[in-house]
C-alpha cells in the first residue's frame, strides 16, 4: 500500500492543533492512516489505503483531521479568478495522449517543506491516479519564466503540440545540456525510465510557450522553469490519457496549495476539433472544481449501519465527514403532501408516512473515491464510528455443508494417512524441469504425468513457471529435501494438477491426483501395490496392474494403474537415474493416479 | 524357591563376602549384562541380594590417542629423528628432520607445539636442535597413553598427564556408574535351600494359548521403562488440519463449500469485482498471467456486458464508473487466481449451480497465488479462507458479529475493525486480533460488504457481505510456526510435519 511522510509539526501548524506525536498517530489511525515508522528526518510514515487520494499530502491529512475535530464542517471550496492564460492544443498533439489541464497559482509562499510536500504530493499521484505517469502527468512550472504567445487578442498562451523524436531541443531537469526528446529518452536518467510511455509515438508530447520547448510531458519539464523556494508564482499543467483524471489530480493539487494560502486562478483549455474531444468539448475552464451530488436514502443508511439515526445526525455525521446533506423528500406515489415536516404521524424518523426520507448529499471536488450513494454511507459510518457499533450475530438460518470434492478427497486423505503415509501439502507451481527432466519424462511422452503443462507468462522465478502435471515431482523434491531425516519416509499427497486441455472452457484440465511415495532400504514394488490395494478396496474399486513402461520407472517393475476398467495411473519401482538425479540413497516405490477414479 | 532362570543363575554366581560387579556377573552367567542388571534388581527387590553403586572413572584414548600409542607420539618422533642426525650437537635445518619423522600435515603443528612445550630442544629460523638430556623413553605423557592403550587401571596414572592428554583430545575421560551385588543372608538361605529355575517365555506364542501351556509358564520381564524403537505414523498435514478445522467451524456456522478453478479469465478474478483494468494489482508484477493458454474461449454475453457497463458507467441513478479503460480481451485473459474471491463471483452469477435465492451462506478454503517475494511469512501459493453471507438488509454489525463468532473459535477474541479500502467492498474494514500468546494486536483479515456494482451485474439484489483470511496466517498464530517455509511446499522439514504436537 502506498505511504506518505509527514512533518508532525508541519501537521499540526495546518491543522491548528497542539496535540502530541501519540494522540496524533492515534487519531490517524482513526482515519485510516496507519503509522508505519519515522522516516530519518522524524516525519511520521503513514500507510494508506489508496482511495482518499486527497491525503497524498499533509495538506491534505490537515484537512481531514480538522473535520474529524469538527473544526471545519461540510463542503468548502476554495475561490478562483478568472483565467488569463490559456493552454491551445494543437492537432498535432500525439493521438494516444490529448488531454490537458492546468491551473495558475499566485501568492504561493513555499518554504523548503512546502516545496518538499508539493513534489511529495506530485509524485504519490503519479503513482497512484496517473498509473505511474500513463495515465495522468504533473508538470509544475515557475510562471514568471514563461512567457506567452501575444499574438491576436494578446493573452498569454503556451500550447500543447507534438513534436518529432528530434525535432527540437531543450535543456532538461537535472541535466547542463540541450537535448532533444529522442535523446533524452536515451541519455536522461528520467528520460529512460519513463522511455516506454511514449516509445511507441509517432509524435511526443511536448509544451511550448514563446520561448520554445520547456516540458515533455509525461517524462521530464525543462530546466528554464524549474520550481524553486523563490516561485512566487505556478504554472501548473497536466496531461493525459482520459480527462477526468487530469481534472481530479488537479483539483487535489489546487486544494493542496489553497490550504496554503495562494489563489487559484483558472486557465482556458482550447481544444482542436477531434473525436476525442466530442464528450468533453473543445473550450474548457479549469480548474474543475464542481461539486456533484448523491442521493442517499435513509433506510439505506440505518440498514448498512446497522442503527436508527435522526435526520439531523446524518446531517451532522456528513458535515463531519466534510459533505454537506440536505433532506429531499421524494413522493413514492403513496401519501400525496407528506414532506416529512412531521405533521402526519410519523416514525421515529419524523417522516410522514408514503414518503421515504433521502438525502443529497454534496461531493467535494477532490473526492474521487465516491462513487455511488454507498461511499456515502461509508463516511457517516467513519464518522460515527464502526467500533462503537455492537456486534450481532445475524439472524439468518442456513445449512452448511462440504462439496463432495472435497469429501472425497478427505476421506481418501484419511485412508493413507492409516495406511502409514505423512500426509503432503506441495506447490502446484513447479518448474518445467522439475516437473519432467528430473524425472526422465517428455511431455510428449506417452506415459503418465506427461502432457503439456500450462505455463507462467514472464516467470518471476526460474523454480516456478508452470503448474505441474503430477504430483510425484515434488514429492520427489521432498524426498531429496529431506535425506538426512530418519527413514522409512512413506509419503503422500492428494493435490492439485493441470494441463493444458482444448476441450475446457478455460483450456486448463484441472485434476486431484493421488501421489505416493516409499523411500525405505527395501523398498520394492509390491511395498507400493500391496498399499494401492488396500485403498482401491477401502473404496470398494476393482484394481488391476498389467505391466506398462515409463520412463520414471525401471521397465518390467512398472505397472498402470487400471480402476474399474480404466487407466489412470502407474505404479512401479522408480528409475536409479531418477533417484541417483534426486540424490537418493535407497530405493522407492512409487503410484500415482486421479482421485476421479474414486467417484 | 523358584526364580526366573537368569535371576536363579545370578544368585547362584553372587558372593556373600565379595562385591561383585555387573560386568564380572555377566561373564560367570554368560547372560548379556543388561540381563544381569534387570535380575539384579528383581533378586534386591527380593530382599536376596544388596546392590551397591559407585561412580568409576573411566579413561579412553580417541582414535588419534590409538594411533600415537601405536606409532609414538609427534613431538617424539620428531625428538628421535633429530637426534638421529646430530641436533643434539648442532642446529639442523627442519626440512631434513620432519622428512625422516614420517610426520605430515596438521601432525607437523603438533610435533613442533609440543617439541617446544616440552622443552625438547629449540625451534629456531628453520633449524632445530634436540636436548641431549632429554629421556624420550621416560615422557610421561607417552608412558600414560601407553599404559591405557594396554587398557590399564585408571587408578594410580599421572594426574597432570591425563589431563594434559584430554586436553590433546588424545583421551575421553567419562563417569560411569559401576554396580556391585553381594548376597543378603536371606539370599545365602535362600541359596541353601535350593532355588530352582521357573520355565520363563520371552513370547506368548500362539501354540501356548491353543495347548494351554501358559497356565504353566512364567514370562520374562521386560525392561519395560526402556526405549523402545521410534516409529513415525503417518499423519495428515498440519497445514491441512488447519484447513479441515477452519472447514468444520464454517460448515458448523451454516455455510456451504465452494470449488471452482485455480486458472481462471481475469473476468472472474477481477473485473466481476468492480477491478478497475488499470488497478496496479492487476499489472503483471502482481499477477501470475499464463502464457499458455492464454484467453478462456467463452464468458456469459450478458454478464460481460452488464459487468462492463457497471465499470463504465457505475450502478443506480446517480452511480458513477471509472474513468479506465475496459477491453473485454484484456478480461479473457486467464492467470492463477489471485484470490478466491473469483469463485464467489462464479458462484453469484449463478453460473456455477444456478441462481441463488437468500439467505446464502458460502465458503472456501482453497489456494491462491501471487506474485509476491518469497520470505517466513509469504508464499507464492497460500491458502485463502473466503466466506460471505448473502441476505436481506445486512449490515456491518451483522459482518462484525459473523467475525466475532467465527474467530472466537481460534481462540482470537477482541476483534477491531480499522474502516479500510477494496474496490469490490464498501463499507470495507481490516480485521485485527489480539494474539492468544504474544497479546499482539494482529492483522487477520480483510472483509467488506460487496458493493452494488458488483452485485448488480451478477444479478444479485440483496446484501452480500463477505471476508477473506491467509489460512497460514492463523496456523501461524495457532501454532506459533515462524518460517512458514518449513510447513507449506517442498522444502518442508519432515521432522517438523512429524513432531508438531497436535492441536485441537
């Protein structure tokens, strides 16, 4: 889960709150903020769960703690002045990334903390909501450096294009010399890592002003207007993949930098025509910093919590959770005037009867977790508080029951388990040389075991890149595992197996299979039939063993394994060289077959 | 008197006058000692004889004390082979002398060390003079590991000797107990009188139960306090108890057992829980994608289409999507299930066995995979407990007491929920416990109610709340295991599987 470093002293001075470090970290975890540790520079390491993006930074945590010690109540959203700048985008912007956004911030004081904080907060976003930068990318920039186009009406405007890998130059970040896309994507440290979000573009993404070239987007800004302590005045761009969330990062940006006193004033988005432009048109004003609505029932709220709750505690619970609620009757076409002005008789609720009592509820801009009415509810219950509620068991009566797989598989479990074996639980991940080279089989042999396995795509580890086929492999690898451990050592598992099979819908044939082993000085073929006897019998199936090969085992000590007629098996003695290649010092007898052949 | 026939024959070779020890008894009777001790202790509890211990210091050379018993000690050697060529009156050069020693590796360290502690002469850049005084045959180390090695009386050695020799690691001196028999005057009457021997039997046999024979015979006496041979029964794997416990408690708790498969199309892993395409978790770091196959050849239509219009659009009036993209090809695609959740998916749709009507109940403990770093507490594959409760009007309370009653079980009391985020749950809450032992607060598990825009799609219109738990996470806190490594997969440790005690 991502986390979050935060100054205590800086959370508090935002907050307006004395509190100690504890009560602090006490009344995160309330928030769902867990404290995870201190960072070297003695911030708090806060670990969260990635839906309140708006606590990326300690702006933005100082704002919720204020509403949960109700020094701030319900919806605020922060002023605007009207846009001077605007941000053109033209035709040739790269197809697979055409959307931007942007906002001007004035009278920002940043001291190193708060700069340290802005840049905390551009990259948790990036991490979270721009998916790593593919979907949406900050781009902040020092205003005063740009100067913008004065052509026409003469207001300032920097203009999103795309450009050739070589078609211009620029002086990066953290870089002295003038490069070009291309070459930044090959030489910059920044550059290679974010190479693969724009390798496969004909064009780059990139932004100009008067000047020329100072950002490309989603990789790298340039140098010329670099953010420092002394930035009195921002320029923040966003570009992306889906407009929506540019706008959100922005307006949790915006609202991170209005809790610190600067003004936000809007910027024009001017669009070319384009389909992609069709539903969010083609003039915007941004920031986008609309709230938007839910309609939440009360029923629906008393059910999910669990208790009764007045209208005016809801009201409170959501103006507590930073929302605001107002009561909306809504006819259900029962009663005819109720209004729920408790002038009829009414519930506990105060509702008229054939109304149903329901609140609109209004959103923040910078929630971008709420969905639907539910998330709501998830507030007031936050609000509230979920450890206040009693528990209860509910009051439904069902019959329980195992599936009849996994009987079965237990009660043959149990059947070995009397027989002597230690019961074995093994990965069903395995590698494509374990599973056969090991033990001398082909998968397009024609023998037990073999088959085509269904196999990891890019395998994190070279022990396990598919899922095997049959069990005794790894009960093999625990044989060789466990050498200095006393013998006999008569093994077994009922596990799970798999191949490739056209015939299922998911192209996979899964399977339980009966594996075991004998690794005993004397250990013989008859040690392993007399035991498959016994359990064929325990399960009332005719077993017959007519002599079979395969590679695993040494010829004429092998069998198949025939139950009620069909072949589903092999037992016999193991081949030496699979034992000597397991680096076993006795003999072992061995079977495996499909517990299917049970049912 | 009649006595069994080894405690007859041990009378009759004990002495009234003269201690004599289990050993020497062994030898006169020709019985095993361990034979002797057993009658010894049956004739003391007779009152026919007294047993006297006391401890015997015993002294044995090693192998390496053998051989120098043998071959002479290194320093001698050393000492004789200088001689031999004049160090006695001038330093020689070392090579030369080692040479005719027949020393070699770790024995030339030796021979030098204990030339010069000895003081048998001087050990100087190279060269190497020997002590015309010095009487080899005299070293009293030698003459001591001599007389041992001829197996001579401890008693009377050379105290400094001995100890300086079991500091070489030339000798084992151990403590041994010695136990010593003299007759009592009951025993000597009982002597007197004649005793006879009782006909004793080592094994009940069948013949003696069918001939009745054994209404005649005495049995021989087992040491019965003795060690006998360590078996190993077999027995079904702790993790797997665990598993079957969990089962029992659940099926107890009115809840039905789901199954389903392990490869499974991310649709049911993941998009039929409202997984946005564009989550993290479903990026290949996270997931185990398969190369081959890769697609499932067939979804339901309709349930495809309603789950992408529920990631599109959202659900209800005022219901919102996500603004990721979603491709139906990129939800074919199958990989090992990240979590059993998929099969409560299957389950909802109705497409495993049928349309569901509430109230439901429903569980599973089966494997999942992820693709996580290897360590004591993590595994590729793990078990998941899943369960969820399908009904009219649940609420949290409902799923709080669901989890109170189930963990109660375990012994895990005091649950707190900390309100927390799933995509596919809302209200969402981390269940935390305290440790039966440690008193830690620990985290055991993940629970939520489904939100409606996976419930809608998959056609369900009442509440379903439901929770998921690591099955290693409670054998651990049941058993206190501390590197779950040792259990689950095939580097396991048998003597592990073997001695865990039970737990039930």
């Amino acid at each position: 889960m991502p986390t979050v470093d935060v100054d205590p002293d800086e959370l508090r001075a935002l907050t307006g709150t004395e509190k100690g470090d504890d009560e602090l970290i006490a009344d995160l975890f309330a928030l769902g903020l867990e404290f995870e540790g201190r960072t070297e520079e003695d911030a708090f390491e806060l670990e969260f769960a990635p839906d309140r993006l708006d606590r990326l930074s300690v702006e933005g945590i100082a704002r919720s703690l204020r509403y949960q010690y109700g020094d701030a109540r319900g919806v605020h959203v922060p002023g605007t002045n009207a846009p001077e700048w605007t941000i053109e985008v033209e035709p040739s912007v790269p197809g697979e990334r055409p959307y931007v956004t942007g906002a001007v911030i004035r009278g920002i004081d940043l001291d190193e903390d708060g700069l340290e904080s802005l840049i905390q907060l551009q990259e948790k976003l990036h991490a979270t909501m721009g998916r790593g930068r593919a979907k949406g990318a900050i781009g902040i920039h020092d205003l005063t450096m740009l100067k913008g186009a004065a052509a026409g009406d003469g207001e300032p405007t920097i203009r999103y294009v795309g450009v050739g890998p070589d078609d211009d130059r620029f002086v990066p970040l953290d870089s002295d010399a003038e490069l070009t896309p291309g070459e930044v994507l090959e030489e910059h440290p920044t550059g290679r890592s974010y190479a693969d979000l724009v390798g496969e573009y004909d064009r780059y993404p990139a932004i100009y002003d008067d000047l020329g070239l100072f950002s490309f987007p989603p990789v790298i800004n340039g140098r010329r207007t670099e953010v420092s302590t002394d930035s009195r005045e921002l320029f923040v761009e966003m570009t992306g993949t889906d407009q929506w969330t540019v706008d959100k990062m922005l307006a949790i940006v915006c609202y991170a930098l209005a809790a610190r006193g600067a003004t936000i004033e809007e910027v024009r988005v001017e669009y070319a025509d384009g389909p992609a432009y069709e539903s969010v048109g083609t003039e915007l004003v941004r920031p986008e910093l609309s709230t938007k609505t839910k309609t939440v029932a009360h029923d629906r709220i008393e059910t999910i919590l669990g208790i009764e709750l007045g209208p005016e505690e809801v009201i409170d619970l959501a103006e507590r959770s930073g929302l605001d609620a107002e009561r909306v009757p809504i006819d259900d076409g029962v009663g005819d005037d109720g209004v729920g002005d408790g002038s009829r008789s009414s519930t506990e609720d105060g509702v008229g009867d054939g109304t149903a009592l329901v609140y609109e509820v209004t959103i923040p801009p910078y929630r971008v977790d709420v969905l639907h009415p539910v998330d709501v509810i998830d507030d007031l219950g936050r609000a509230f508080g979920f450890n206040e509620l009693e528990p209860e068991y509910p009051d439904v009566g069902t019959v329980g029951g195992r599936h009849g797989r996994s009987r079965l598989e237990d009660a043959a479990r149990t059947t070995l388990v009397g027989l002597g074996f230690e019961d074995l639980l093994n990965f069903h991940m395995i590698s494509e040389a374990e599973n056969f080279d090991r033990m001398a089989l082909e998968p397009d042999d024609d023998a037990f075991g073999a088959a085509e396995p269904a196999t990891i795509k890019e395998p994190y580890s070279e022990e396990y890149t598919a899922l095997r086929t049959w069990t005794l492999p790894s009960l093999l690898m625990v044989l060789e595992n466990n050498t200095h451990r006393a013998y006999p050592q008569d093994l077994a598992e009922i596990g799970f197996v798999a191949n490739v099979d056209d015939a299922e819908n998911t192209g996979v044939a899964e399977r339980r299979s009966v594996g075991a082993v004998l690794a005993r000085h004397d250990a013989a073929y008859e040690d392993a039939k007399s035991r498959l006897a016994a359990l064929a019998r325990a399960f009332g199936a005719t077993l017959e063993t007519p002599p079979t090969d395969h590679p695993t085992f040494i010829d004429g000590r092998t069998a198949a394994v025939v139950i009620d007629g069909e072949e589903v098996g092999v037992v016999g003695e193991l081949h030496p060289r699979v034992l000597v290649e397991h680096d076993l010092e006795v003999p072992v007898a061995a079977f495996e077959f499909d517990l299917a052949a049970f049912e | 008197m009649q006595l069994p026939q080894a405690q007859a024959a041990v009378l009759e070779a004990a002495s009234a006058r003269e201690a004599q020890s289990i050993d020497e008894l062994a030898a006169a009777t020709e019985l095993p000692p361990e034979t002797v001790t057993g009658a010894a202790f049956g004739l003391e509890e007779a009152g026919l004889v007294t047993v006297s211990e006391r401890v015997e210091e015993a002294v044995t050379p090693t192998d390496e004390g053998i051989e120098y018993a043998e071959r002479g000690l290194p320093e001698l050697r050393l000492y004789e082979a200088a001689s031999d060529v004049g160090a006695g009156d001038e330093p020689v050069p070392m090579g030369q002398v080692i040479g005719a020693a027949d020393l070699e590796g770790a024995a030339v360290d030796i021979a030098l060390s204990n030339y010069a502690r000895k003081g048998y002469g001087t050990i100087d850049g190279g060269e190497i003079t020997a002590d015309p005084a010095v009487e080899p045959d005299a070293d009293p180390e030698a003459r001591t590991l001599d007389s041992l090695a001829e197996g001579g009386a401890v008693s009377g050695l050379d105290g400094e000797s001995l100890e300086a020799l079991e500091r070489r690691g030339l000798v084992d001196r151990s403590e041994t107990t010695v136990r010593e028999l003299t007759l009592t005057e009951a025993g000597v009457t009982a002597l007197m009188e004649g005793v006879e021997v009782a006909e004793t039997v080592g094994r009940l046999t069948p013949a003696l139960l069918t001939s009745g024979e054994w209404r005649d015979v005495e049995f021989a006496e087992y040491n019965v306090g003795a060690d006998a041979e360590r078996i190993e029964g077999g027995r079904v794997h702790i993790l797997r108890q665990t598993a079957e416990r969990v089962k029992d408690v659940l099926v107890g708790m009115g809840f039905r057992e789901m199954e389903g498969p392990h490869v499974d199309a991310d649709f049911w892993i993941n998009d039929c829980l409202f997984m946005p395409q564009d989550h993290p978790a479903r990026t290949h770091w996270d997931r185990f994608a398969l190369a081959d196959p890769t697609h499932i050849e067939e979804l339901p239509a309709d349930l495809v289409e309603a789950v992408e219009r529920a990631h599109r659009e959202g659900v209800g009036e005022d219901g919102e999507g996500y603004h990721s993209p979603w491709d139906e090809e990129f939800a074919r695609a199958l990989a090992l299930r990240g979590h059993t959740t998929s099969l409560s998916a299957r389950y909802l749709s109705g497409h495993e066995i049928g349309g569901l009507e509430p109230p439901q109940r429903f569980f599973s403990v089966e494997k999942v995979y992820r693709n996580d770093t290897l360590d004591p507490t993590h595994l590729l594959e793990f078990f998941q407990i899943e369960g969820w409760v399908m009904a009219e009007g649940l609420s949290v309370r409902d799923l709080m007491g669901t989890f109170e009653e189930f963990y109660a079980q375990f012994g895990i009391t005091d649950l707190e929920f900390k309100p927390h985020y799933n995509p596919y749950t809302e209200p969402s809450f981390e269940l935390f416990g305290t440790h039966p032992t440690t008193g830690e607060l620990v985290e055991i598990g993940n629970s939520g109610i489904f939100r409606p825009e996976m419930l809608e799609p998959l056609g369900v219109d009442c509440d379903v709340m439901a929770w998921g738990l690591a099955l290693e996470r409670l054998l651990m806190l049941m058993y206190g295991f501390e590197d779950i490594r040792d259990i689950h997969g095939t580097l396991c440790d048998l003597d592990l599987l073997r001695n865990t005690e039970v737990t039930y």
